[in-house]
C-alpha cells in the first residue's frame, strides 16, 4: 500500500487559455509558503502564506479553486471555492480529512486579475506540508483492529483501540460522525455491531469439519447485502453517536471482499459542538487501520490490454475518450475510484473535462473517462495531411500506488469540407458586472472556400448578459469583427456564476451550431443580509445569548464570519454585551462580527428595569472598501418579568478567607458578591448578624472584627478600631471592609472564625444566614516564658534539675519545639544530660526536664550558691535566664589557727593580762568562728587561765573577741 507523497507532473500549455491575455513576462504570484497543516486537523491561511502583485486598490482580484483535477486535493479540502486575493484572516482553510499515507497534498488554483479592459489569469500550485500533530483529540492504540481471515470479523472498537482526548465542559458536546458514502472507507470491508451466531456442533462431525462451515458462513454473511441473512449482525453504514456511545456500541469490522490489501481503514470525524452557539467548536478527522491477516500488501494499477491506446480525432473537433481508448485495471481498487494522472501532455492541443471544455486538465477520474467526459482538443493549427500527438499517463489507485506509464497516440486526421467550423473556443472569464470583447484569440473560425460569407448568429444564451457589436445592440457578426474586437458582451452585474451564446455559423449553404462559455467571477458588491431574526427572549435582569437560530446574515460575496453588526440604535432597557470564553469580563460593544455570534460571545443584558419589549437596529456591513451596507434592520427583545427577588450570589463568590494572625485584610468582591437587578450596589445592605467567633473550643471570646478600613489612621491591627455591623456590597467593591484577627496570640495552631450575615435590597428582601469562613494562621512572634525555682543541692553533692526548677512555655509554639541551650557552665559544678556532660552551646528540650534526664553536680567548694546561664528558645525567638543554686555546708574541715599570732604574751610577775586575738584565733570553713572551742590540754605551771576571773580549762572564740579570757601570774 502506498505511503509515498508522490510528486505531480503539471506541464502547462505555453497558451494556456486563449482569449485571456497571459502576462509571460512575470508570475502575478509574489509568495507561495504553502500550508502546513497537522494530520486530520485544519489549518487557515495567514497573511503571510500567499501573496499578490495585485495591489488592492488597483485592480480586482480573485482565486479559483480548480476542482475538476482529482489529482490534487486528494487527501484533504480548500474552501471556500473562489475568495479574493486579499483574504482576511481564517478565511481560507485547508481541513484535511486524516488520512496517514500521504505526507503532501497539493491545491491547483487559478488567480484571475481584472483590469477595466483585460482579464490576466494564472494557474499555480499550493503546496500542502502534512505533519504529525503533537497534540489531538484522537488518539490510536495500543491496540490495533485485527482480522483474523477473510470474511471474519474483527474485535470490537473500544478505548483500547482508540481514546478520546479533550476538555470536557457542560457546554461541549462530543459526537463521532462515519459515513461510507462520503469517504468510501472500509474499502473491502463494512462496519456491524452484535454477535454472529455460531456454527451448530454436530456430534457425528469432525472437529475440521466446523472450522471450515464457520468460514462458509462467514462468507455468506459477508457476501449479504441485508440484514435478514446476517444472522445477529447488524449493518452499520453512516452514523452520528456521542463519542462515548462509539466506544461502547460494540463496532466491528467484518472483510467482505477478497482480494484485498493486508490494510483496510476505518473513517471518523469527532465534532465538538459549543452547545450554547450550535457551532463546531473543533473538528477532527482520523483513519483507524484493520489488518487484514493473510492479505498481500496493495498492488499497483495495470493498463487494461483490452484498449487500443489510439484516438481518432478530426481536426478541430474535440473528441471524447472512453475505456476503449485508454483503461486501467486495478485488484484492490474499484474501478470508478481510479484516477489518470497526465504526465506528459500533447505537445498541440491539450486534454480537457466536457463541463469546461475551454481550459486544460492534468488529471482525471476512471468514472468520467467511462461517461465520456473526458476529451482531446487538437490544435487550430490546419493541416493537409494526418498529424499524430501523444499523451502519457499513469493510474494511481485508491490507497495511491501508482502504475507504470503508459501512452495514448492521438491521430489528427485533416477535414476535406467546405462549411464553416470552430476552430478554437476557449470561452470568456470576466468579473461580475464587466464587459469584455470576444477576441479571435477565443473563439476562431475556418471556412476552406469564403471566410468572409461566414455569418455569426446568436440563437439562445445570455442568460446573465447581452451582446453588442460595435457599441450597439447587435445578434450577428462576421469573423473580421471577431478580429477587430468591436463583439462585447456585457454582463447584467446579477449574482451569476455562468452564462453562455449559442451561435448559429452559417456561410450561406453550411451552418453549424456552437456553444461558447462564459464564466463569471462574483465581486462583492452584495451587502450582507439577515437571513435569521427571531424574537429574542430574556427573563428580567438577566442575560440572553444571541445564537445563530436567532440572528444570522449572509452575503453572497464574501465570508459569512466577516460580516459586520453595527448597532445603530442600542436597546433602551438594556446592553449588548461580548462575553470573551476565557472567562474574562464581558463589556457592551458598539458593533459584533458574525464569527461571535457562532462563537457563543455576543449577549443580550436586561439592566432590570420595568421595561418588558425592547429592541435595537443594526446595519450589516462586509469588509469591502468601501463596505456594502444593509437597510437597517430591527432586532426585537421580550423581557419576561419575574417576581421581585432577593439579592443573589455572583457565582465564584468564596465567602472564605486565610490570613495570619498579624494582619488584616480587605473583604472583596472575590469573597463576598451579591447582585440585585432592581437595586444597586449601594442599597445592597449586609448586617452581621452573628459576629466573629471560634468554630472550635477556645478559651478566648475575642474571634477578631469586621471594620471600616477609614475608620484607622493605619492599615494594620488597632484594637480601639470600632466594630462594624453593618455595610454595602458598594463599600465591599471599593475595598473599605477589612477583618482583623484576634488580638492576642491565637497560640500554634490554626484557628477557625466564622461570621453570619444577612444582606438585603431596597425593598426589603432579605438572604439570611450567609456564612462567611476565615481561617486565621499562626504567626511564631512571641518568645518562650521561662519560670525557675532555685535548685538547693549538698555540697559536692548533686541534683536532677525537674519541672519543679524550671517550666517552659510559649503561646504561639508547640512544647516540642522548645528547647534550653546551656550558654555558660556553672561556676562551682557542672551540667550533665542523660549521664554525659553537657557543653556550652548543647541544648535539652522540655522532655528532658520533665524525664529527670538533666543533673547539676556540685563541685564540693566551700560555696554556698551557684548560678547557670541558659537561654530558652522555640526556632524562631528566644530568651535568656539564669538558674540559681543553692549549696548547703557539710561540717567535715579542721579549724586551723590563722597566720602571724603573736606567740609570746607579756605579762607583769603577780599580775593578770587579756588574751587577746592577736595571740590566739582560728578559723573553721564550714563552721561559724566565734563558735569555735579552745581546750586548755595543759594548764599554765605560773598561773591559771580565767574567763571573767574564774578558772576556766576551755573557752571560745567568741570570749576571745569579748576580751573575757586573762592570764594570771600566780607566782614561781
């Protein structure tokens, strides 16, 4: 099967239609980008793409799609037929109809140029790019439809063997078009749905013998063209079905017609239809492949040998072909689906279609060849004995295999008469509403014995005209009229697309008949005209679409899309409006195109007034230069009254807000939007009827306030600002109502606040019961609060530092998030952590403190107090503190006399002196001094020791510092 872009030979006559003047000086064509357009998709020519040496105010200017030429355009379709040279934007489309094999198209045009005098024309090629599109709607595989054998039948179409893929919104409806009329696809096979029956198991019969009956049957039911022999199938030849109705109706393939390629086809078209409009949002086309096991891959046409390859032609005489002449033959490809491509045209004279006989063809269909449509017109050129000319051609075949070439032999043979013949007829080409002279380059005349008796008489024709000869109303004329160029004809400016004179040729004793076409090009110069307008119907206060059933224009000369509204006179109750899709706000506009109409965007607004008929008028306009304008026509509108109601929500209303526990913010439209057709937004009145309150337990009644932004000097939390009870959807519009969240610290968790309001309109209608949501986040701003105790150990000995000595807290961060970092070690001891020494710069949470993990060791100093520096922090905030430690003593230290006592007391014979403490003190460190005891181990031999002048053997300290203790000298 053939998947080669195959190139076409166009060779073109070097005059390729007389009669017309040909600029072979230069192309009129000044760029030819082509198109690339993606496969089963559509693609429009830009500005850009194709253009003219024709500028636009100069001369008019039209393109013609050739459509006689099958071998163009074979996978895919240009429109509109005939469009001016300067087209406007998607204008002019290319659809391409998802075919996989090819990938190039081409589109033959022909570009006419219209002077005042002259007619220029061109024929030129657009080449067409087939690419793979990297986004579709339709997609194949993984599985791939498969036929086992012939006449058998294939599994089911489902999303295994093809999905959908696109938007799906409640205003796009999704159908699946397939038709074999239209696309001749399944070539050899057609589509069913159901189950076939199955063949009856005999018990008598070997297992061989049931496969072959069940191919026996399968071929008949292949072979049935009704339903009543297709035994639980059921024929499926056009359909429409949503898209995905198609992949659950059960579609199969069943082949019916062997010899067959080892691929079929299955054609579909998937419409997305914008409900609101009616119009085709987008279109795309596909090829399901069938494979078809057992089957030899597509053979190539063949020439028929039953032709004779040889034409007799008299001369001038243009002379029909038919299959006896020249004939193809193709296995897989019905004949009527062949097409003659011509690769090399008669070097005289050209091929041409019998519906326009007076220009060339480069390609032609098995079906006209067989109804003899097809013919040769051999040159004007006289001759005295027989000349011979040749044509080669090659066949491509349904799937585009192409044949070997072959060749046609034309055979002129000269004419031995006297009476008048036409020798060359090319027609005439003009523009709506001109005039143009029959030249002898058009339409030529030979007489063998008196060409100047040859008499011209118009019989029938000119339908769409009239004929003049020398500038007056003339019916006859000679051939040296015909050569000076005074026979006109005029066209009547009609709506007309073709015309055509029936002369009568006489020389006096021979006459013939002879029909000369006339082909007329349309100009715009037709306004644009309703062909649609229907009452339009809204409901009060509401909007209406302005559909396509119900206002709709056409013109007869240009795009339909291009046709311009102009509102004259606007509605008096209310404003058309164009809605973009996007979703963007609609605005009234002054004037609309057509394309809006079909493309759902182009409202009616009622502005809710008591006005119930309204209606306005607009004058339709094209985009000539200048435009062709209508007579005004008047659209009428009903406006349906209901009951007064209530203020409504604005749909996407939220009526929920998220804002941190530090800031305020504005309440907009966005949050909260009610409308009222019958009031405006300032009469629209909100009451908060429940205010701001926790959803959720909380030991706060503050929930945070509504308040009027003007009612602060700043735009931030203010705890005197007054709170607002009641307000407009005005005030929401212009952003002067604002929540503040509670002013104290919500704590580490969010917290939910939720309001009640009731809004009412000018008359007293009333919505109650509107909650409004505000979810209040928390902001880590506030530092950890530390309270301690004094931690009292032994000294050197220890203690675990609990929640008793030190309690951490913070109102806006969870207990796991805090923790304690040891900043200093302690003076007189150390920290430990689990056992292990703690650093400066380590940290502990608050589950070590509360688990008895953290220990101060004292270092056994003489101290009687120690102190640690910490500092609590949550991640984000912190806070230093210290920890006092209280030490108490242990007795376990000798007292010891202090240094530089005087060790001689002085003392008169017979007399007393006081101890002082220059002679005797001594110190404890962990006892009080003045209690310290002094023990008199060996009494004086020449005297006594006296405390208050009694004999004493121990005293303390403190009767030292009290001067009580003496000496006295008892003699020796």
């Amino acid at each position: 099967m053939g998947s080669r872009g195959l190139p076409l030979a166009w060779t073109w006559l070097p005059v390729l239609l007389l009669g017309l003047t040909w600029s072979s000086h230069s192309s009129l064509v000044k760029v030819n980008k082509g198109l690339k357009v993606k496969r089963g998709q559509s693609a429009f020519l830009q500005d850009g793409d194709l253009q003219f040496h024709i500028p636009r105010q100069k001369d008019a200017c039209k393109v013609e799609v050739v459509l006689n030429e099958p071998i163009t355009q074979r996978v895919g379709t240009l429109m509109p037929q005939v469009f001016d040279c300067h087209y406007l934007a998607d204008e002019v489309k290319y659809v391409h109809n998802g075919c996989p094999l090819l990938k190039e198209d081409d589109v033959k045009l022909r570009l006419y140029r219209f002077t005042e005098t002259e007619t220029y024309v061109e024929v030129f090629s657009l080449h067409v790019d087939i690419i793979e599109p990297d986004c579709s709607i339709i997609k194949l595989g993984p599985k791939l439809l498969e036929v086992p054998e012939f006449y058998s039948l294939s599994d089911a179409v489902d999303g295994n063997v093809l999905s959908f893929h696109y938007e799906k919104r409640s205003s796009l409806e999704c159908t699946v078009h397939m038709s074999n009329y239209d696309t001749h696809l399944p070539a050899h096979g057609q589509l069913v749905t159901g189950e076939p029956e199955r063949a009856t198991v005999r018990g008598d019969e070997p297992e061989s013998f049931i496969h072959l009956r069940q191919q026996l049957e399968n071929k008949a039911r292949a072979m049935c063209k009704s339903e009543d022999c297709l035994k639980g199938l059921k024929l499926v030849k056009s359909t429409k079905i949503p898209c995905d109705d198609f992949l659950m109706m059960g579609l199969r393939y069943q082949h019916i017609d062997p010899p067959s390629p080892d691929v079929d086809y299955i054609a579909i078209r998937l419409d997305l239809k914008d409900l609101r409009s009616g119009s085709i949002y987008q279109s795309e086309q596909a090829w399901i492949p069938v494979r078809v096991v057992g089957a030899t891959p597509n053979q190539p046409p063949k020439p028929s040998f039953m032709s004779m390859f040889i034409l007799e032609v008299d001369q001038f005489i243009l002379t029909p072909l038919s299959t006896a002449t020249l004939n193809s033959e193709d296995e897989e490809t019905p004949q009527q689906l062949l097409v003659f491509n011509i690769t090399k045209p008669p070097v005289d004279g050209f091929i041409t279609h019998l519906s326009d006989h007076t220009r060339p063809i480069s390609s032609f269909t098995w079906l006209d060849l067989n109804d003899m449509l097809i013919g040769y017109q051999p040159p004007n050129s006289s001759h005295t004995q027989r000349t011979n000319y040749e044509v080669e051609l090659e066949v491509h075949d349904f799937f585009f295999e192409k044949s070997p070439s072959m060749t046609v032999h034309m055979s002129v043979r000269n004419a031995d008469t006297n009476a008048p013949r036409v020798s060359w007829n090319m027609g005439l080409s003009l523009l709506e509403g001109q005039s143009r002279p029959i030249m002898w380059e058009q339409f030529q005349i030979v007489d063998n014995d008196n060409i100047n008796a040859v008499r011209i008489i118009t019989v029938d024709g000119l339908q769409h005209g009239r004929l003049t000869v020398r500038g007056g109303k003339g019916f006859m004329f000679t051939v040296n009229d015909l050569k000076a160029g005074v026979v006109r004809y005029h066209h009547d400016d009609s709506d007309s697309t073709k015309d055509f004179i029936i002369f009568r040729i006489t020389d006096g004793l021979h006459q013939t008949r002879h029909k000369f076409p006339i082909k007329i090009l349309p100009k715009d110069d037709s306004p644009p005209f309703l062909i649609t307008n229907m009452l339009l119907e809204v409901s009060e206060g509401q909007l209406a679409l302005l559909r396509g059933s119900t206002l709709q224009a056409s013109d007869m000369d240009s795009s339909d899309d291009y046709i311009l509204f102009n509102i004259t006179r606007p509605p008096q109750a209310g404003e058309v409006m164009k809605m973009p899709p996007t979703g963007l706000t609609g605005y009234p506009v002054s004037h609309f195109l057509q394309k809006d109409l079909s493309q759902a965007m182009v409202y009616y607004r009622h502005l809710g007034n008591e006005v119930f008929d309204d209606s306005f008028e607009v004058v339709l306009s094209d985009f000539h230069d200048p435009p062709n304008l209508s007579e005004p026509q008047v659209v009428m509108v009903h406006i349906e009254p209901v009951p007064d109601q209530p203020p409504k929500e604005v749909p996407g209303s939220g009526r929920c807000l998220v804002i941190k526990e530090t800031e305020v913010v504005h309440i907009t439209r966005q949050q909260l939007h009610f409308v009222d057709q019958e009031s405006p937004d300032s009469e629209l009145t909100f009451t908060v009827t429940t205010p701001p309150f926790f959803t959720g337990p909380h030991s706060s009644p503050d929930a945070g306030r509504l308040f009027l932004v003007d009612s602060i000097p700043k735009f931030s939390k203010d705890s005197n600002a007054p709170v607002l009870r009641l307000f407009t959807q005005h005030a929401v519009n212009f952003m002067k109502v604002a929540y503040m969240p509670p002013v104290m610290d919500i704590g580490s968790y969010p917290q939910y606040v939720q309001f009640v309001l009731s809004v009412t309109n000018h008359l007293g209608k009333t919505v109650t019961g509107i909650c409004f949501n505000i979810t209040v986040l928390p902001v880590d701003n506030q530092p950890p609060q530390v309270i301690t105790n004094s931690l009292t150990v032994d000294e050197g000995g220890g203690g675990w530092i609990g929640p008793e000595h030190l309690r951490l807290s913070d109102v806006d961060s969870l207990e796991e998030a805090l923790q304690v970092v040891l900043q200093r070690d302690p003076q007189h001891g150390a920290l430990q952590l689990g056992g292990l020494p703690l650093k400066p710069g380590s940290a502990f949470t608050v589950h070590h403190v509360k688990s008895l993990k953290v220990r101060y060791k004292h270092d056994g100093s003489e101290t009687l107090e120690d102190n640690i520096e910490f500092t609590a922090t949550d991640g984000t905030n912190s806070v230093s503190f210290i920890l006092q430690v209280k030490v108490m003593p242990i007795n376990d230290e000798v007292p010891v006399l202090v240094a530089g006592l005087k060790p001689v007391l002085s003392c008169a014979e017979g007399q007393e002196v006081v101890i002082t403490a220059e002679y005797i003190y001594a110190a404890d460190a962990d006892s009080d001094n003045s209690g310290l005891a002094f023990l008199i181990a060996r009494q004086p031999y020449h005297g006594v020791v006296l405390r208050s002048s009694v004999v004493v053997d121990r005293f303390l300290q403190a009767d030292i510092t009290a001067g009580v203790i003496s000496y006295r000298h008892t003699g020796g």
